[in-house]
C-alpha cells in the first residue's frame, strides 16, 4: 500500500498558521511523525495562498525533505508553476497530485512529467466535469493512461484516482467508485489507483467510520494507494488487516511486524 501523508496542507488552520510564520520547526515534526506512522510519501499543498503558493511550496519541499532524510513529497497543486518551482528542488522522485483530462491542465501539466521517473496521480475528471458512473471514469481513465504511457510516463509510475465523491449526495457514489477501481486494476497491468478517500463521508456524522470501513471495502477491489492522516491508528490497523486477508502480505510478514511493534495496543 502507497500511503501519502496528507496533513501538511493550508487547508488546516494550524498549518497555515505555520506557513505563514514560517514556522519551519512545527512543518518537519508533521512531516516526521507522517513519516514515522508509516507514510510513504508527504503531501506538500500551500493552495489558498494566492500569489504565495508556489514560493511557500518550495520551502514546504526543502524543510520537509530536511527533516525526513531526504522523504519523497506528494507535490500537491493544479498550478503548473508552482509544481514547476517546487521540483527545482525535490530530491529524488517525486509524486504530482496531480493531472486531470482537463485540457489545459492536462496540456499545462504534462512537459513537467513527460519522460521523468516522476510517479503522477491521474485524477478522473475532464472538462465536462466530474464523472458519476463507473463508465464515464473508465472512459476518462483509459484516455488518461494511454496519453500518459505514449509520453514515456511507465505504467507502474501512474496512480489513477477514480474519484471519490460523497454518498450524502447520491447514494450509488462510493458502489460507482469501487467498480471503477476493481475494473482499472484488472484492465491495465501494472497501473495503481489511489483516492483521497475522505470525501465519501462528507456531510455526514461520525466521519472516521465511514472512512475506514471505505478504505478496507477498496482494497478488496484493488486499491492500492491512499491519500490520509497516517496518524489515524485504527485506519492503519485497518489498511494492514484488509492487505493480510486479500492477500497482499505475504506470510503476513507485514501484520507480525505491526503486532510485535505494539500498533494494535
């Protein structure tokens, strides 16, 4: 599982607070104790800062990179530039979050990570909007591989997220997300599908259970990589429990390491 640690993002008071402050000290000990809950990557996202956003994405790059011993960051923004100026100074690969089939997003995003070992989200939208059925996301999904594979983007580095939207809304929304996965998975070799998953349970209370119930009902289907809080224990418990009963874990190596490291206490 591709986990992305998701806190370090404007969008939260305290980290805006930071970023603003510049408060370089409090940005590393989120990246860290992401790092150490078991994140695979860093989201770096300054989005609401308009004018600001591509400067204080750099420094969200070089401290967290400073801190983690060199941790890749999720290059979280739909602005070219500011994903331009932050991977001046990513060491090693990053990941994009990411291009859509949003003609000029798409034709914005692509020269930066065309030919690049890069790892991109490939999120299902275009400019008709945001797709509702299994259908219309595979439809987008497939035009968006095949792009991507046609500019020397490797299959295994494309992480297509299928899109999550809240089943408050419409109720066939998280059945509609998961078919699409299950269908993506089995129908291009070697792609990943990945969501940030919390948007399932928006406007509804007692989030948390929605999304972890969500999280182990998409790993069935395939799922494979994740946008969350890593902080979130029972979440990760979860993730390694579901990953040992598909089998994904081998000899579940992974859920003896967690237990002898006490995560289940």
């Amino acid at each position: 599982m591709f986990i992305v640690g998701e806190l370090i993002n404007a969008s939260r008071k305290s980290i805006r607070a930071a970023i603003e402050a510049q408060d370089k000290a409090a940005i590393q000990k989120v990246a860290v104790d992401q790092l150490e809950a078991g994140a695979n990557y860093i989201d770096v996202n300054a989005g609401i800062f308009v004018g600001k956003e591509a400067d204080y994405l750099k420094w969200l790059v070089e401290i967290v990179q400073e801190a983690t011993n060199g941790a890749p960051c999720c290059i979280d923004s739909p602005d070219p530039k500011a994903i331009e100026k932050a991977l001046s100074v990513h060491k090693g690969i990053a990941m994009i979050n990411s291009i859509s089939l949003e003609k000029d997003r798409y034709a914005a995003l692509l020269p930066l990570i065309a030919g690049t070992d890069h790892k991109v989200v490939a999120l299902c939208m275009s400019d008709e909007g945001m797709p509702e059925t299994t259908d219309a996301r595979m439809a987008i999904a497939d035009k968006l591989i095949n792009g991507l594979v046609q500019n020397n983007i490797p299959i295994e580095n494309i992480f297509v997220d299928a899109l999550v939207q809240p089943v408050s809304t419409k109720d066939t929304f998280g059945v509609e997300f998961l078919e699409a996965v299950e269908k993506i998975m089995t129908t291009y070799q070697g792609v990943h599908t990945m969501c940030g998953l919390s948007n399932i349970s928006y406007g509804l209370p007692i989030r948390k259970v929605l999304n972890q119930s969500f999280a182990v009902m998409a790993i069935d289907r395939g799922l494979d990589g994740l946008i969350i809080n890593p902080l979130d224990k029972q979440m990760m418990i979860n993730i390694i429990a579901a990953e040992t009963i598909a089998g994904r874990d081998s000899y579940c190596a992974n859920y003896l390491v967690a237990y002898r490291a006490g995560k289940f206490e």
